[in-house]
C-alpha cells in the first residue's frame, strides 16, 4: 500500500495503522484473525494490552510473539517464562491460543514486522502486514518514536511475511534450556552477567545534590572558609559552596549489611556484582525507603517550593549585591527548583539516598560483545585472584560448570541468610 513515518505526532503509530487497515477488512466479527509479532525488543505487558484492544473489534483466535533470545534476561529466564504462560492462561481464558519463541543467533536478531491475518478456514483470505523499524515496545510500537514502515493488505505480502516468520520461528528458535549455553558461550556470559545487578556505593551527601550551588567572590574568600554572612544564611562546605534551603527534618536512613556485601557480591571494574534474586531479597527490608520518599516529597512540594525561591532569590540578590557571591543567570534559581521536581519523581534516586547504593543492570546490549566479555572477565578474574569464596562467587562457579544461568538463582537457605542479615541491622 505505502511507505509510512510512524509516530503519533509526525503521522500515525504503528498500532493505529493497523488498527485502521484493519477495520477496512471484511466480516471481522465473524472470521478468525491471528496476530503475529515479531521484533528484536519486546514489551510483553504490551502483549495483552494489544490483545484486549483487538478483541473489541474483531474475533482474535490467536496471537505468535517471537523476539530476540536476549530478552529473556531483562528479567531472568524463570521470570520470563512464568510471565510468558501467565498471558498464555489469561488469553486463553478469552478464548484466544497464545504462542511464542525467543529467536536465537550468534548475532542480534533485529527484525521487526506485525501481521493481522483473517482466515476463512484455514485458508488466508485477508489481512495487513507491517515490516517496520519498529520494536513491540511501548515507545516504537505506540508512536513515541519516530520509525518508518511499509504497510500493505496485499495476499503476496501477508503470504510472504507467514512463509518468513515461519523460517525463522523454525530455523532459530530455541528453548530456554543449559543446552543452548553449552553451544553458545558467549550467551551463558551474557545470561550469568544479565541474572545479577550492580552496585554502586555512593559517596555523596544528600545536601549536596539539595543545596543551591554558588561560586564565591575573592572578597569572600578572604573571609574564612565561609564567611560568616554566608554562614547565618545555611551555606556549607564542600567541593562547591552551597546553600542549604530545604527543611528535610529527620529523614530515616538505612544501612546494607557490610556481610551482605562480602557473601552476596563480587567485585568488578563496574561496580560489585550480585545476583538479582540476593538484591531483590535485600530490597524488601528497605520498607522505609517509602517514607523516606514521602516524607521527602511532602519537603518538596510546589508551594514549599515556590516560597523557597521567593526566599533564596531575595538572599541571593543581597549577596550579590555584597559581593559576597558572584552573579549567576536569570534562570538559576528555576533551574534548582526543575532539579528537585525530577528528583522528587525518581524513586529509584529517592531509594538511592537512602540506603547508600544504587542497583544497575547490566551496562551492554547484547550485541556489544566486547564490552560484555570484558566484564565478564572481569568476574572470573574476581574469582581467581583470592582463595576466599563467597555464595555469589559459588553460584558463578555452578552455573558456568553446568552451563545453566538458572543455578544463579538463591535456595530458600540463602533467602533465609539475607533476611537475617537485614533484621539484625
């Protein structure tokens, strides 16, 4: 049919355009239709979503999802699997069979495509095809980003198309089994890095991400460390000169347990290693990280904010005017007050101060390779170097020598450690 920009502000999102190729098509409520999906990232919440939109408007039997092998670990084979046949339950409680494949290659998997096929039997009589830049993901598929695609309702394309699924849902698809591992290396590299996260210690303090930044002049300096009209209006020292506006009051803290940190992780060059499961574990011992946020968002808000502007704006003028401090653009004080309002949404920082560290997954795709064997020699050599181990370092050791990612994955003992640990601090 035509070649289209796919994006809800620049033309249409991928989702409507078949939406609306779709109702073009005859005897929708009586006739079957299969929707099938193909993409190299994929938002599996989108899955249903999708599904339960289709399903307003026209008899959808089936939905095929095949993606990318590297997928499974952004958030672990066994919780991939287990979400894959929840959908599974769920569409087929609406009548509707649900089957999917991770494609797997030494390289990335990268096509992106969707179908909608009607068919009168078993024979297709109609449909749209999509071949697009666009991934399942709620930013490609739904029109945040801009991609392209071409989109047609043509018999050769949609055969086409079902004859190259096919290819390769046969041809590429693999289980989620130790097997694959064993004949490719680099992905039980990629799988072991990818079931852990790192930690990064940080060193800050709370109020210097808080403060309003200012340079001194020399007059200023030539008083003291801080000079004492600095001083009486809340700046303090450190690597810059700031001024502490915000009445935070008792914030709750929480510490993680330095034997938590020897037992559970192992260090790298970026940052220490931990699997997933010991982290996720830790985590739910940081309940008060919630009234941390809170307490945090309630010294935030847009009024007390708004009142601490008026404030600093009339102490910064004076010390300007005193020379005390040099002068700063128009928009400083505006630019501070963006800055808390990110802050106050990012519960992932908010956790962040509290309780010292902060968790990253895995920093490479799966197709920066280089990157990904470097830290994971990175590991081994972690490993190598002390005699000392630790149950982070023996399930390394398990899952390589059985070339199963899963054995990283924590006995009801180890949870039971972790839990212990974090009760006692």
């Amino acid at each position: 049919m035509s070649i289209y920009i796919l994006n809800k502000n620049h033309g249409k999102s991928a989702e409507d355009l078949i939406n609306e190729a779709t109702l073009s098509l005859d005897r929708i409520k009586q006739r079957r239709h299969e929707l099938w999906i193909l993409s190299c990232y994929v938002d599996l919440d989108l899955v249903e979503k999708y599904a339960d939109y289709l399903l307003k408007s026209i008899r959808l039997t089936n939905v095929y999802l095949a993606f990318n092998f590297a997928e499974i670990y952004k958030a672990g084979p066994v919780e991939t699997k287990i979400k894959l046949h929840s959908i599974k339950k769920r569409l087929n409680d609406r009548n509707i069979e649900f089957e999917w494949n991770a494609l797997a290659s030494s390289k990335l998997v990268h096509s992106k495509g969707y179908a909608l096929i009607q068919r009168l039997d078993d024979a297709i009589s109609g449909g749209v095809v999509l071949v697009t830049s666009a991934n399942f993901t709620v930013p490609g598929f739904r029109g945040e980003n801009i991609e392209i695609g071409y989109l047609s309702n043509k018999m050769r394309d949609i055969k086409d198309f079902e004859e190259a699924y096919d290819y390769l849902w046969n041809a590429l698809g693999v289980d989620v089994t130790h097997a694959v591992f064993k004949q490719e290396v680099y992905l039980l590299k990629f799988a072991l890095l990818s079931s852990g996260v790192f930690l990064h210690k940080w060193s800050g303090s709370l109020s210097q991400d808080l403060g309003i930044k200012y340079k001194l002049t020399e007059l200023a300096k030539e008083k003291g460390t801080i000079a004492p009209e600095l001083a009486a209006v809340g700046f303090e020292a450190g690597d810059t000169f700031t001024r502490q506006v915000l009445d935070l009051g008792d914030l709750p803290q929480k510490e993680v347990p330095r034997s938590f940190i020897t037992r559970f992780t192992i260090e790298t060059y970026w940052g220490r290693w931990c699997p997933s499961d010991a982290w996720n574990v830790l985590r739910k011992s940081f309940e008060d990280s919630r009234k941390f946020i809170a307490q945090f968002r309630d010294a935030t808000e847009e009024s007390v904010l708004s009142k601490v502007k008026d404030e600093a704006l009339e102490i910064q003028s004076e010390l300007i005017g005193k020379s005390l401090i040099k002068p700063v653009r128009s928009d400083h004080l505006d630019n501070w007050v963006n800055r808390i309002q990110e802050l106050r949404t990012n519960d992932r920082r908010l956790e962040r101060f509290f309780i010292g560290y902060e968790a990253h997954e895995l920093p490479y795709s799966f197709e920066q390779k280089p990157g990904v064997t470097d830290l994971f020699d990175s590991v081994e050599e972690a490993i190598g170097l002390t005699k000392s181990t630790n149950i982070a370092k023996e399930k390394i050791a398990l899952a390589i020598n059985h070339a199963n990612p899963d054995l990283i994955h924590l006995t009801d003992e180890e949870r039971k450690i972790i839990i212990d640990m974090s009760n006692n601090t």
